[in-house]
C-alpha cells in the first residue's frame, strides 16, 4: 500500500512564529508528531511519503503515486483539513483522518467527505483500520473503548520529515493529565490518569533525532509533563546523564502545572538535563475564575511567586492566559497585563474562552443553552463560540486593548530583560559551536530593524549588552527573543483586525434578531455564518 500523508495548513496563529523563524530559513515552528506516528504503527511492508503543507504543498507526481491519502489535524486545521480531503477525493482517492480534530467533532470528518475515520488514540484503531481495508472494506469509523499503554508506541518516523524545514522538533514522553479543569479538552482526549513511555524508550527517540544530525531545540509536547512526578524524574535522572556523554546536542522545553515550583528537585533535575523553558496554563490571575473552571492547582499557591520561583531554577516561562470566565469581573484584561509585566513573562499566550467539544464547559453552557452553534475554533483570532456572562462586546474591547499592550514593543522587550535577569543561568558546560551565515544574517537584520529602525533602539543596545555582561551563557537565548517580537509586533495587528470584524458582524446579527423579534420575524442569527468562520479559521 503506498499512503500519502498529509498535514493540513495552519493559520497565522501566536505559535507560527512566522516572521521570526523566516529569519533563519524555517518553514514551520514544529512537526506533525502524532502524523510521523502514524506510519510507524501501519503495516511496514507499506511505503509512506509525508507532505507538511506548512513546508511545501503536495505535487502532481506524489499525488498519482498514493494509493490512500491519510489526514491528521488540529481543529484550528479545519479549513485546509476540508481542503484536501476533497482535492483527494475529486482525484479518486480513498481518505483516512484522525487526530484531535477528527476525534472530537466526527461529524464533521464525515460531512468533509473522508471514508475512514480512524479516532481516538492510533495505537488501538490504526490496526482495527488495517483490518478493515484488508476485508475489502471502503468505508468505516473506529473508535477505542480504552487507552493504549504507550510503552508499545514505536519509534516515530523522524526520517519522513524534512528536518531543515524545523525550527523545533517533537517528542512525547507521557500523555494525560490528572487536573480537571473545566475547559481543557486534554483530559476528554487523553484521560486524567498520565502514562508515560519508559526512561529507556524516550532516550531511543532522542536518540534517533542525534543520529539524523538534529541540534536545535525539542519541544517535549507532553500534555502536561510532570502529570506523574515518579516516572518523570526517573527518566530525568537517565536523561542527564545521556546530554552529558553527548555534549548536550539539544535544549528542551514542554508544558507543565504550576505546582512545579513546589519540587525543587524535579525543577534541579529538569534544569541538569538541558530543559530552558517551561510552558505554564496560568489563565487568569482571578481566584474566583480559577476556582470556578476547577483549575484548584493554581490558587494553592500565589501564581506571581511560582512563576518566579521556577524562573530562579534555571527555566524561562511562558503562559497561556485567557479571558471570558463565567463571573469574570470588568477589566481581567489589565489585571492579565498587570501579572505579565509583574512576573516578567515575555511570551504569553493570550485568548478568548472557547468551549471545546466534550469538556465540561461545553457539556455546561449546552444545557444552559448558551452555546452559538456546534463546533469550536480555538485560535487567538476567533470570537467566543458563547455567551458569556459580561457583554461580549466588553470582554472583545478588552481582549484587543490587552493583547495590543502587551506586545507593544517598549513592554516586550521590558519583560524580556528583566526575565532574563531573574533566570538562573545553566551549570553544566556546553562546548560553543560554530555560528554559521544564516545565523549571522538573522543577528544583522534583528541588529537593523530593532537597534536602528525602531524607537525602542536605544532600550534594544543598552539591554543587550547588559545581559552580555550579567548573563553571558543566556546571551544567545536573550537575542532569540528579543528575534521572536518580530512575530507578536505584527501578530496584534491581525488579532485586533479579525476580533473587530467578528464583533461587528455578530453585533449587527444580533441587532437584526432584535428587529425580527420586535416586529415578530425570526430569522436565524448568523453568528456561524460562513463569513464568521472564514474569520475564525484565519
């Protein structure tokens, strides 16, 4: 069986990173790992080639080769998933999709026209999938009755993709998370109880990166990777021990709960084995909002200290922040801009409330009636898929005023530099490497636009060379970042263009509601209408 794998198109979102990873030559900020996955469990005596549509598009030759097409995707995916699983179909070609997409609305991977829906997790209805096509069957949906033990997941298929094109790699060490926060579908997808892969078995991947001549940085995209403290200091431990014979070839960084700082020793161990970096779901700095999504882990302790704490260790933060609670109180969007600047946390991903499907919060405002139709797309573009208990139009005033502030580029590059003092710098030693002419030419057009086009030059040369002194080893790292601003700086101009259009056109929606219901008409609301989610998946 020849299979074409393809990875549908992302929108611009806060992660593309788009003008900053242009700046050395990447196409794409990270891999389909779940898609690289796939191929690894599928029979091995089939053929794969995969097309990462954020690299290049698929050509005519790949197309006339394939036998099956298989398509994975995200929900912010939506748009281009649609896409090309009718370009496969309209060239005669049988479609299978999966991933979290898929899993969580099959009724629209049906409506897109694909005969097999391979859902749930790969492990258990890829081979259910395979025995089906052997039956000679044409079409079908699989599903998993429980989760797989990933102890017996393969090796990814790292040797599909095309490496150069990365900015970061992937990995995946567990999957779950034991919180029950009201929003997260990450608990509905992979359950609350975290299984992780064994010490032995993550190293074999790193592994496998180190020999295909992989030195950058690697995402460990684990839902939340210190779900079960036991097994992941177990593998940090080996893992130290692995960078330190191989010179430490790569950095890494993942997600994680708050309640991280609380364990100075698994915060000491993650910092020995070459982790810079720690994603944190702060959400909100309202108790009251925290307490009422179930998000308890973060109002043990006071966030702003945690933050710093886990920074102190050695480990740069960057948090997801969101806006719209039930009971939310005016002005969350300057309390968020208040606890970013305090806590200095430069990147920080900031959205409005949707409800995904199957999580508590969309079972909730369904039965309330609240919802505004029946599908999601999460992005930092898209307008709340509910009504919420504040006027909308007040939360999307704020929403744009916040995100604008917080990526002003006098405000970046602030909390920039004073994060970077507070980080404790690395212990280990790490021997230099060469920089070559792609990175030379990144430095020279970030030196350009930054120290000499912007107002904030003068900030820009006199932080710069201050961390160079204070902090020498974090002084590339420093730089990188100071490199990404060139995303977020254009980034807030579309947040607040498509959050407006959205607005405006749900205002005006509304308005004629209320018309056609004072004068006893009762035409649908179009706040789904095609123009909204051509918005949305934008």
């Amino acid at each position: 069986m020849r299979a074409l794998l393809l990875y549908p198109l992302f929108p611009e979102s806060f992660w593309s990173f788009n003008k900053a990873i242009a700046l050395v030559n990447r196409k794409a900020f990270l891999p389909p790992l779940g898609l690289i996955t796939v191929p690894a469990i599928l029979p091995q005596d089939w053929d794969f080639k995969l097309v990462d549509r954020n690299v290049r598009d698929v050509t005519e030759e790949e197309w006339e080769w394939a036998e099956i097409v298989i398509v994975s995707a995200m929900i912010v995916q939506k748009e281009d998933f649609n896409a090309q699983i009718q370009e496969a179909k309209r060239r005669g070609k049988p479609v299978a999709v999966g991933g979290p997409y898929p899993t969580a609305l099959p009724h629209e991977a049906r409506e897109s026209g694909a005969d097999y829906l391979v859902l749930d997790e790969g492990e258990i209805t890829l081979p259910k999938f395979v025995e089906a096509l052997e039956r000679g069957e044409t079409s079908g949906e699989f599903r998993a009755e429980e989760k797989p033990d990933v102890t017996q997941t393969p090796i990814p298929r790292y040797d599909l993709l095309e490496l150069e094109a990365y900015d970061n790699m992937s990995a995946q060490f567990s999957r779950g998370c034991p919180f029950q926060c009201e929003f997260c579908d990450i608990i509905v997808l992979y359950g609350r109880k975290p299984r992780t892969k064994t010490p032995e078995q993550f190293l074999a991947e790193l592994e496998t990166l180190y020999q295909l001549g992989w030195q950058r940085s690697i995402f460990v995209v684990d839902d939340n990777f210190i779900g079960n403290k036991r097994n992941v200091k177990l593998l940090l431990r080996e893992l130290k021990t692995w960078m330190v014979e191989r010179n430490y070839p790569f950095t890494l960084n993942t997600e994680a709960s708050v309640d991280l700082a609380q364990d100075p020793e698994l915060m000491e161990l993650m910092v020995e084995a070459n982790f810079n970096s720690v994603f944190l779901g702060i959400e909100t700095p309202d108790e009251e909002s925290l307490a009422l999504t179930k998000k308890h882990q973060n109002t043990r302790d006071p966030l702003s200290e945690s933050v710093k704490t886990i920074m102190r260790y050695g480990l740069r933060v960057t948090a997801g922040f969101i806006i719209g609670f039930d009971g939310e109180k005016p002005r969350a969007g300057e309390r968020i801009v208040q606890f970013v600047n305090n806590t200095s946390i430069t990147l920080a991903m900031f959205s409005m409330l949707q409800a995904l499907p199957d999580t508590g919060l969309w079972n909730r405002l369904q039965r309330e009636g609240r919802m505004l139709g029946d599908s999601a797309n999460i992005n930092q573009t898209t307008l709340m898929n509910f009504s919420p208990t504040r006027p909308i139009e007040d939360i999307a005033k704020e929403y744009i005023e916040a995100f604008w502030e917080l990526y002003d580029p006098q405000n970046y590059l602030d909390r920039a530099y004073n994060q970077f003092l507070l980080i404790g710098e690395p212990k280990h030693k790490r021997k230099s490497r060469k920089i070559d002419f792609v990175t030379l030419r990144a430095m020279a057009i970030v030196f350009w636009r930054q120290g000499v086009l912007r107002k904030t030059r003068w900030t820009f040369w006199k932080y710069l060379f201050h961390i160079y002194r204070a902090k020498p080893k974090l002084w590339g790292s420093y730089l990188s970042l100071c490199a990404l601003g060139e995303h977020f700086l254009a980034y807030r101009e579309l947040v607040k263009e498509k959050i407006e259009a959205q607005l405006d056109a749900y205002l005006k929606a509304k308005a004629s509601q209320e018309t056609a219901e004072a004068t006893s008409e009762t035409p649908e609301l179009t706040v789904t209408s095609s123009d909204r989610e051509h918005n949305s998946a934008a």
